[in-house]
C-alpha cells in the first residue's frame, strides 16, 4: 500500500514538473530580416513581411544612398546612411497591416542642415493625440521668411508661419488642428499665422487620429527644384492575431 502511495505521488510530482515547463517554453518568437536598398527600392524582392502578434522583430537595412525608413502606424524611423546597416527592432503588439515607407533625398546626396524648407529640420512633434499639444519657440533670430510646416502622417495639409520683426507683437499663437466641417480633411486653424521672431507656436490636436507636426513642405510639394523628396512604399508588414 505504502509503495503504491510513493509511486503516486512520484508520478504526480512528474506531471507538474512537466506541466510547468510546457508553460515556461512560450518564448516570443524572432524574426530577423535583412533588407537591401538601391537607389531607393528594395532590390532583394521582399514585399511583405508576414509576422505573428507579440513577434520580436529585427530589421536589418542598408542602402547604397541616404534614406529615411519610415514604419507607419508604430511609427518608427531610421535614417539609414550609404554602406552602414540600420537596425530596426520593434514587438510586433498591434496586429494590422503597415506600410514601410522611404523619404528618399534625389539631390546630390550632401545635408542641407540650415535650410529650413527641409523636411523636420526646424521642428518635429512626436505623435500627437487628442487634445495633446505641440510647441515650437520661433528663434530670436529669425525674421522676414516664412516657415511652412506640415502632418507628416497623412502629408497633405500644410500650414504657413510668416515671420516678421514688423509684425504685431505676441508672445503666443494657438492653432487648432482640426477637420474640414462634413469631411476628413485635416486643417490648421489657422492656417496662416503672422508673428515675429520669439514668439511661441502652440497646436492643439483637436482630432482623434494621430498627427506629427513637422516643419518643411510635404515631398510632394517641395519647392526644390531639380532635387525632391519622394515618399515610396517600400514593403508591408502584415501582423496577425
Ligand atoms: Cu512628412
């Protein structure tokens, strides 16, 4: 009888063990991919990455010019420099499709730092949401130019700041980031501010979807000439439950 027991309880002490470390096993799984870029198109085939909720993910990117990745909707960006890799790491948590995106700089390939038509040069929010703000302080030392801005989420709606030591002098100016009354369309309300040097801009999001204030026309509208901006869809990233 007694043997009986022992051997019982051995076995049940089996099974919890065994049943315990089936639970510790669930390890995230890790998906690694390598993504080469010419001249601003992916060139080894990949079009879709197909990835599982709660997926580690590691992106590895090179390309032969000066290109900024962008992964929407986790909103992710790497500035991948000619011949070094960028590593993009990132849990896959929302499930969805997204788009993996380029601003591929066609000029001569050098920085223009101080231009301030480039994109996000001046400023760039963070992801804004409803009712977050955005500030940016317009430098002491700027006058008589305008600064465009832009929602780099959906890059079609532009603002315009006029900066100029002759204008009225205010030490804010609040703009409303709102919609076009019975459409989607994103507007800034106002969209035209006059200020001077020193005064501080705020946005407000009045909106439920995310919006990324940042200074510089839209590449579609890029005022330089013979050297655009060009946002192109590189690949996918499908997530699934
Ligand atoms: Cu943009």
């Amino acid at each position: 009888m007694k043997k009986i027991t022992i051997v019982l309880l051995f076995i049940f002490v089996l099974l919890i063990l065994f049943s315990c470390s089936e639970i510790d096993i669930e390890i995230p799984k890790i998906v690694e991919t390598a993504i080469s870029i010419e001249d601003g198109q992916v060139s080894n085939g990949l079009e879709v990455i197909t990835l599982k909720k709660n997926d580690q993910v590691k992106l590895t990117f090179t390309s032969n010019n000066e290109i900024e990745i962008h992964l929407h909707g986790y909103d992710i960006k790497n500035l991948v420099k000619p011949n070094e890799t960028s590593v993009m790491e990132f849990k896959a948590i929302a499930t969805g499709r997204y788009n993996v995106t380029s601003h591929f700089d066609q000029g001569d390939g050098s920085h223009h730092d101080h231009d301030h038509d480039e994109h996000g040069v001046l400023f760039e929010s963070k992801s804004l949401l409803l009712d977050d703000f955005y500030s940016y302080q317009v430098p002491a030392d700027f006058a008589d130019f305008p600064i465009v801005y832009h929602d780099h989420m959906e890059h079609k709606t532009i603002g315009t700041i006029e900066i100029s030591k002759n204008n009225q002098s205010i030490d804010e100016v609040k703009i409303l980031i709102t919609e076009k009354p019975n459409s989607q369309t994103l507007v800034f309300d106002p969209d035209l501010v006059f200020v001077n040097p020193g005064t501080k801009i705020i946005w407000e999001n009045k909106l439920a979807r995310k919006v990324r204030i940042t200074s510089g026309p839209p590449p579609s509208v890029s005022k330089h000439s013979g050297h655009h901006d060009e946002e192109t869809t590189l690949f996918r990233i499908e997530v699934y439950p």
